[in-house]
C-alpha cells in the first residue's frame, strides 16, 4: 500500500513539472514573437520621399557595388611595394646590345689557340681565364685540339681585346697551328696508316670537334658559326646542311642556305628531326 502512495507522489510531482515548463515554453515562445516584431518595426525600409517616391523610381533594393573595403595590410604586399627593382650586369647589357649591332666587316668567327701545361675541364679554364680578366661569354667554345693545346672559339670583333689580354699575361699565342695536321693523331692505331688515311682520320677528328662545339652553341648564333665554318672550308656542304636539318630551331629554308646571313633569317620552331636531344650549352655564358 505505501508502494502505491508513493508512486502516486512522483506521478503528481512530474505532472506539475510539466505543467510549469508547459507555461515557460508558451512564454519563451510570446517574447520571441514580441522581438521578431520589434526588428521588423524598426528596421523596416523608410518611407520613400522625393524622386523616390515617383513609381519611377527603381525598386531594387541592393546595396551599392562600391567596395569600400579596405586594402588588406598583409607581409606579402608590404613585401612587394619595397622589393629592388632588377638591376643587369654591364655584361648583361652588352650582350643584349650586340643583337640589334649591325655586322661588322670583320664578321666571322675564329679559333686561337694558346699553350696549356696540363690537361683541365672546361669549367676550370674559363674559371682561370675569368680571373685573368677575358670576357668568358665571348668565348664560344673551349676544347683541345692536341696535347697541352687549348682552342678559343670567339668571333672577328673579339680578337684585338682577347689578342691584347694574352700578351698582358705574357700568353704567347700559337698562331701556326694546325687542328688538321696529322701530327694530332696520338693514337697509337693511327700509326700504321698511311698518309692520306692519317690526313683523313684528322680531317674527321676536326669536323667532329666542330659539330661538338656548334652543338653547344645555342641558337641562332650556332648557324652563323657553322657557315663561318662552312666558308673557312673546314665543313662540307653536306656537313653543313645536316647541321642545319637537325637542329631544334632553324632558319626558313632559304634558296642558298650556305651564303645566308644570320641576322638577316627568320628563325622559327621545327620539329626535332634527329634523336639528338637538346642539351645544356655548357660553353656558353657562365657570367652573366
């Protein structure tokens, strides 16, 4: 019996609980109702006045597209406003010169060669001539053509400077040189063949240092160095005209291409005609 009185208490008790939330939710409810009208009243668009009321008036009620927002004030644009403008190199400078220079008369290019007491890479001479005070992106290619003999290749308007540092240095020039004289063939397999084979065997050795060094050259000046070799003699017209098939920019095909000038061409891209892939111009501007 005292069970079911008891259950009878907690029945009562949790009535009247929901009773009194009942009534806190039904007025939670009225003043939310009671602010919903509020906001309405108040910031309810005014009264249209003027030229505003006309019923010409446009009824659109989007804001202004002005962006009034203000520029953000962050590291990166502080960053920007304060960095150095570009500066090039005297060098730089020259070089871009040169491409708009019309052709001297002593347009061309030319091997010098000087002595060298031991064998050392390319990047270690032009590091040693950069020092002695030569304009390393002048010097088109570094080679040996024979022992303890280093090949210059510069063009005609460089020679007087590159003359008048070496004998500043005390640098004798070899001027009698000979890149196809057989005597260059060290090889002893060379030594039983005869003389017109050995002329041969150097001949191809030469050409193939040539076709080395205009493969490193970038274009176009690697045109007019092949055909300033071209007229030296040194390249067949066949040499010559696979020289200019295969590389990766090319002049249009003029009627004559071994008397074409250069900087008189238009240079466009082709298409790669030869599995020969591009490479890096190690010989070329180290300095700029």
């Amino acid at each position: 019996m005292n069970q079911v009185l008891r259950r009878l208490d907690e029945y009562d008790q949790l009535k009247a609980e929901n009773h009194q939330l009942n009534q806190s939710l039904a007025a939670a409810e009225a003043r939310i109702a009671q602010l919903e009208a509020q906001f309405e009243t108040q910031y309810a668009d005014p009264t249209p006045i003027g030229a505003m009321a006309s019923k010409y008036a446009s009824t659109s009620t989007d804001p202004p597209t002005t962006d009034t927002s203000p520029v953000k004030d962050t590291w990166a644009s502080r960053t920007k406003k304060n960095l150095p403008k570009k500066k090039f190199s005297t060098k730089q400078v020259e070089t871009v010169a040169r491409t708009f220079a019309t052709n001297s008369k002593t347009h061309g290019f030319r091997y010098v060669y000087i002595p060298s007491k031991f064998r050392m890479k390319t990047k270690e001479i032009r590091s040693r001539l950069r020092i002695l005070g030569f304009n390393n992106s002048r010097i088109l290619d570094v080679h040996y053509p024979d022992r303890q003999i280093v090949a210059l290749l510069i063009h005609n308007d460089y020679y007087d400077e590159l003359t008048t540092l070496l004998a500043k240095h005390t640098i004798q020039q070899i001027k009698d040189f000979n890149p196809r004289d057989p005597m260059c063939l060290r090889d002893p397999k060379f030594e039983t063949l005869a003389a017109k084979d050995r002329q041969q065997q150097a001949d191809q050795l030469h050409v193939e240092r040539l076709e080395r060094a205009i493969n490193f050259i970038r274009a176009p000046v690697k045109f007019a160095v092949a055909r300033s070799f071209h007229q030296q003699q040194w390249l067949s017209d066949s040499h010559l005209q696979s020289i200019l098939s295969r590389t990766e920019l090319t002049t249009t095909p003029p009627d004559n291409p071994f008397l074409t000038n250069d900087d008189d061409t238009n240079v466009r891209r082709m298409s790669i005609t030869s599995d020969t892939s591009t490479q890096t111009n190690a010989n070329q501007i180290s300095d700029q």
